[in-house]
C-alpha cells in the first residue's frame, strides 16, 4: 500500500502543530507557577515592610514579650485593652516572615488583614478571638484568595466567600493573616509542591514537617503563629503537630464546618475528613473550640450539630479510665514511639487515673479495604481527573500509576506482589474500582467495625485512649516513600473519633542505639526505609495520641489537658 506525499505530509504537519500546542500550554502553565513564586516573594516583602515601619514607629514595644504569652493571657490582655491588637498583630507578622524565611511555610500574606483589626477596634471586642492573628491551610478559602492544593490549574482563582470556619473566625474577633503550604494533592503527610516547594521543619530544616497541614505545623512549631486551623483526613493535622512539637485536635468530622474549605478526594465518606486547630498547647486549643462552637457555626451551615462546648466537662477532675496500647501491629513503633506511651501511661497512673491494656485488631484489614479501598472505590478516577493537565506528578507517582492502571493489571500485581510486599499488594488490590453494590457494603461494614470498636471500647468501661502517634519527624522526601505509616493515625479518621496530638518526649542516644535493631512486623522494603526515616532524631519531640469516642471533643481535650500538665510538670521537676 503506498502513501502518498500529500498525506505524509499532512500527517506531519498535524502532529508538529500537536506538539506545538502542548508546548505553549505547558509553556503558559511554567508562566504561571513562576508568577505565583513572585507574588509569593512579593507577599514577604509586605511583611517585611510593614514590620519594619511598625517597629520604627513603635520601637519601645516589646515583640519578644508579647510572642511568649500563651493564647489564653494574650486574650485576655486584648479583651481588658492592655495589649493593643496592633502591637499583637505586627509582632507576629515579624516573627512569621523570620520562620517563612527558614522553613517555606507561607504560601501568601493577607494584606487585607491590616485593616481588619482597625475595623475591629471601631466596632468594639466582638468575641472570644478579638485581636488574634490566626493563619489558615491553603486549602481553607479565604477570599479573594487561591485555595491551590499545590496543583497550577487552581492558581489565579480567587474565591468568592470565606469558608464557615474563616467567617465564624472573623465573627470571634479573629484575623487571617497567612496561609500555609500543603504537599501536592493534600494525600501527602509531607509538604512539597511544584508552585511553592519543599516546606521544612523548623525543629530541623532537614525534617519534614508533617502533612497535609505541614505549612501550619512549620509556622506555629517555630513560633510564627498562635493559632492555626487546618484539615484531617488520614493524620494530616496530627503529623504536623507531632512533628513540630505542637498540640491539635482532629475533632469528630462534622463537629466544625467544612463548607468551603477544598477537599483532596472530594465526594469519599468512608475515611471522614475533619476541621481543626492547632496551637502550641492544649487551653489554646480548647478556647478556640469555645470560640467556633457558636450560634454563628451553626447558623451558617445548619448541618453542624448544634452543640456548644461543655464546660463541665472540659473542667472535670474526676479520675478517668483509660485504655492504652503500644503498638497495631502494623506498623512497628520507634522506641521512642513505645517509650512515649509507657511513660505516659506512667504518669497517669500515679496521678491517680486507671490503665486498662487495648487489645487493637484488624488494623491491616481497615487500611487495605476501608481507607484505601474506601478513599480509591472508584478505581482513582477522581484523584487522576485532578492531575490532568498539571505539569508535574513525580511526588505522587507510584499512587498516580497505581491510581491509572485498569482493573485487570492491578489484580495481577497485587497477586504478583503478595509474596514478597504483602503490604503493597494489599494496596494495590484495594484500589481497583468498585462497583455500587460494592461501595455500598463496604460502608455497611465500616460501620458495623464502628460498633464493634465502641462495643469493646464500653465493655471495659473505657472514658478515653492513650495511642502512640508517628514519631519523631521523618527526614525530607521520606513520607511520600512511607505511605503504609498512616495506620495509627487513619484508624480514627475511618472510626470518626476524636483525636488529639500531645508531645511528651524527646529521643534519647538510647533510643537511637535501640533503634539499630528495629526490623518491622514485615521486614519489607517499607520496614527498612522506615528505620532509615527515623535515624539521627536525638532531641526531636514525639508525641502521643488522645482519643474519645465520637461528639466528645471536651473529653479528649480534658484528657489531653490532664497528660500535658503531667509532662510539664515531670519535666520542672527533672
């Protein structure tokens, strides 16, 4: 069969003018990242400036005081007129534009913020927050703001309204003055994108700092910001504050608003994404929840239960019965992870509070089927839709390709795989596509697991649970090779239970001896690689996890509250 000329020709031309649009598309979307790094530069030097011309304008006022006073003295101060919000606000612009220096936390300055608490001085002290710079995850809209998720599609479109949470905030006297970077996609506990990098952990640069809210865990773990609010949908509140030092309480998912603020997998209920708070310690986090806790929360989305904040008992001195384990036997814990909870349950215990071993079953099964299963029960076709077009996918790649693979491929891998990396043969069966009558009985059994747990839970009379939290801070690059280490954290996000994040020790010369004989419950390539993530953190913090059973928000932070005073106090006495 012979070709002729023309028709080669024609075919060339239309492939060279193919090749010539996706060049210029690609060529505009690498404009476009490059204008958002300027405007982020430019956002600094705002910050600067306006530092600058507050300190020269008010050179007696003592920055360093006013960023040492914990939340609740610096209200109290704003409320009664002491500390004028002015002075609040400038010194933590300053100290958060010294911390975005050293870490890439902030992605943009909202300069709109300078007016808002002269606005707020001529109405008067309008709420619980008066006065209080807050900073906000990039995914929370704010507008007239981008709400990116680290993806060049979504930059150069501002919202047009506030989130619930950002409006209730303003409400409460609050002001937003920075948001904070995520990883790309949000379903990364690290924090890298394309647009605006790598964000380090302020503790150690060569740390990440957690994620999806790592922007935020960065800015308040190195004194940037007070009060920060991000998103939780497999740990991504509680990594950040475990590795950078600091509190939070991922709350039950709907006990705060999520109206406006952008999910990673929009539309999946089997994993529950939640709201919330992080701050340098726990009274910091329980006046925000008496702040959000409002007439105006619940007017504004009317699908938020009305439930104020229960004083009574947040205030409780009452002994509590606590359940405790040391490991789910899915992923192996450091030794500092382990020694975190002993210690811990040693101080509760002298303090006069009852320990009562958990035994923690199937959690291989839950992250397999329910939160992968769950999250990817359409084969990933909506995590893929949201990388189309975008310039870069290598921080995700192994889950992109796992995500576009077809049904037939993943069951020959998965079945290929399963005698050597049984783990990620379990993943990758778990995220073929589902049918209907498929998702339907898996949020069947997710909730029968629910009921279950409680039962259990109830049988030994449990008020809350002592839980090890991943720890210490993983080395830069690592999270996105160690996605299999969620397991501590996604178990409370599939069972929608409170949980909270407390810090109560450092690693020790004897953890990191103890830790050249960790091996892992698999002894995988994952196993390896997270000894080698865990290595040269002597003086990083590690934290521990609080949690209560559903709507019991006071209860975890009681519990919290109780464990922090004892570790402040141990530590004085050492």
């Amino acid at each position: 069969m012979r070709v002729s000329l023309p028709a080669v020709l024609c075919g060339s031309a239309a492939s060279l003018l193919l090749l010539l649009l996706r060049w210029r598309r690609r060529r505009g979307l690498w404009k476009k990242v490059k204008e958002a790094r300027q405007r982020q530069e430019r956002s600094l030097v705002k910050m600067d400036t306006a530092a600058r011309c507050f300190r020269v304008q008010h050179p007696s006022v003592n920055m360093v005081s006013i960023l040492s006073l914990p939340l609740p003295e610096l209200t109290k101060k704003l409320q009664d007129g002491s500390l004028p919000p002015e002075h609040v606000f400038y010194a933590y612009v300053g100290k958060a534009l010294q911390i975005a220096t050293e870490t890439n936390c902030i992605t943009e300055y909202l300069q709109e913020s300078e007016t808002q608490f002269r606005k707020a001085k001529l109405t008067g002290k309008p709420g619980l927050l008066y006065g209080v710079p807050v900073s906000i995850k990039d995914s929370i809209n704010c507008q007239g703001h981008d709400s990116t998720l680290g993806f060049v599609k979504n930059l150069n479109k501002p919202v047009a309204e506030d989130s619930v949470l950002v409006q209730v905030l303003r409400r409460q006297g609050a002001i937003p003055f920075v948001k904070t970077n995520v990883p790309l996609s949000l379903i990364s506990y690290d924090c890298n994108n394309l647009i605006f990098g790598q964000t380090l952990n302020p503790l150690l640069y060569t740390r990440s700092p957690g994620g999806s809210t790592g922007g935020e865990g960065a800015l308040i773990g190195g004194g940037g910001s007070i009060l920060g609010f991000g998103t939780d949908v497999g740990g991504s509140l509680r990594f950040p504050a475990a590795f950078c030092g600091i509190c939070t309480l991922k709350p039950t998912g709907n006990r705060l608003s999520k109206r406006g603020v952008i999910s990673g997998i929009p539309g999946q209920k089997a994993v529950a994404a939640a709201v919330g708070p992080l701050a340098k310690d726990v009274e910091s986090l329980a006046l925000c929840m008496r702040a959000l806790l409002c007439q105006d929360m619940f007017s504004l989305d009317s699908t938020v239960p009305p439930l104020p904040f229960n004083e009574e008992v947040y205030s409780s001195t009452q002994p509590l019965r606590i359940g405790y384990y040391e490991t789910d036997f899915f992923t192996m814990p450091s030794p500092t992870m382990r020694r975190a909870v002993r210690e811990a349950k040693q101080l509760l215990e002298e303090a006069g509070h009852t320990l009562v071993p958990f035994e923690i079953m199937d959690v291989d099964h839950v992250i397999f089927n329910f939160c992968v299963g769950g999250m990817f029960a359409d084969g990933g076709a909506s995590f893929l839709q949201k990388f189309k077009g975008e310039l870069e996918k290598s921080s995700m790649r192994l889950l992109y390709l796992l995500a576009k693979s077809p049904n037939w491929l993943k069951s020959i891998l998965s079945r290929l795989a399963k005698p050597f990396v049984p783990r990620f043969s379990g993943i990758v069966r778990s995220m073929r596509a589902n049918t209907v009558d498929g998702v339907w009985n898996l949020h069947c059994e997710i909730e029968e697991f629910c009921h279950q747990f409680i039962a259990q839970w109830k049988k030994l009379n449990l008020d809350v649970m002592l839980c090890p939290m991943l720890g210490p801070a993983l080395g830069v690059g690592y999270p996105g090779k160690l996605s299999v280490a969620v397991s501590y954290t996604m178990l409370y996000n599939t069972l929608d239970f409170p949980a909270g994040v407390v810090p109560v020790t450092t690693v020790t010369d004897e953890d990191e001896e103890e830790l050249k004989d960790y091996k892992g419950y698999f002894q995988d390539w994952w196993d390896r690689t997270l000894a080698k993530a865990f290595q040269g953190s002597v003086g990083l913090p590690v934290a521990v996890q609080c949690v209560a059973l559903p709507w019991q928000e006071e209860l975890c932070l009681r519990f919290m509250k109780e464990l922090e005073a004892l570790v402040l106090e141990k530590n004085r006495i050492v």
